[in-house]
C-alpha cells in the first residue's frame, strides 16, 4: 500500500530516535499527531537502518540522480554531433540514443 507522508525522512528518524533515547510510543505519538499504527510501520521501514546509513542513501540518491542527468546530457551531445558533413546519421549503439532522437536522426539521414 502506499500512503503519502507529511513528514521527511530526517523527521520520522527523529521520532525514531526518540523512542530509543527512552520516550514512551503513546506520548511520542500525541506529541506528532501520528497513529501508533503508524509510528510501528516507520520503526519497521526505517528502524533497522543507523541514522549515519540514512544519510549516506540521501547523499548517494541525490549523486546517482545527478550522474544520470549528466549521463542523458553526454548522450543527447552525442547524438547531435554524430551526423557526417553530407549529413547522414553514422550508426550509434542501440543504447546511445534517445527514441525521439534515433526518428530525428533517420528522418534526417533519409529525408
């Protein structure tokens, strides 16, 4: 089931963190006006994981994310500079090109 959260991760750790520095789950859930059917789902998604590991996953999210734009930029370069002078497409791995840019280069190199 997915359910949207109004809270961050940074924040469901907090509540987390609480509970093990000693913080009873009843006041813990008054206190952030979540269930406590709730707060037991985020101690099984989230609790086995240390905090530190938390952190290292968001940093590494966020590079992956980057990497793969850098990734689409370097194929979309790619493929624009990969037409010969009398402009035919020159073959490019299946891979390298984006669907919408393979029709422009064969509509290009046909047309």
């Amino acid at each position: 089931m997915v359910y949207v959260c109004k809270f961050s991760e940074d924040e469901i750790v907090r509540v987390l963190r609480e509970h093990e520095a000693g913080a009873e789950v009843g006041e813990l859930c008054r206190r952030h006006d979540i269930s406590v059917r709730t707060f037991y789902r985020w101690k099984a998604e989230h609790g086995r994981v240390p905090p530190s590991l938390t952190v290292r996953l968001k940093e590494l999210e966020e590079e992956n994310r980057r990497l793969r734009a850098l990734l689409v930029e370097a194929m979309l370069n790619a493929s624009a500079s990969s037409t010969r002078a009398d402009g035919a497409a020159e073959t490019l791995s299946a891979h390298a090109v984006a669907p919408h840019e393979k029709r422009r280069l064969v509509t290009r190199a046909t047309g």
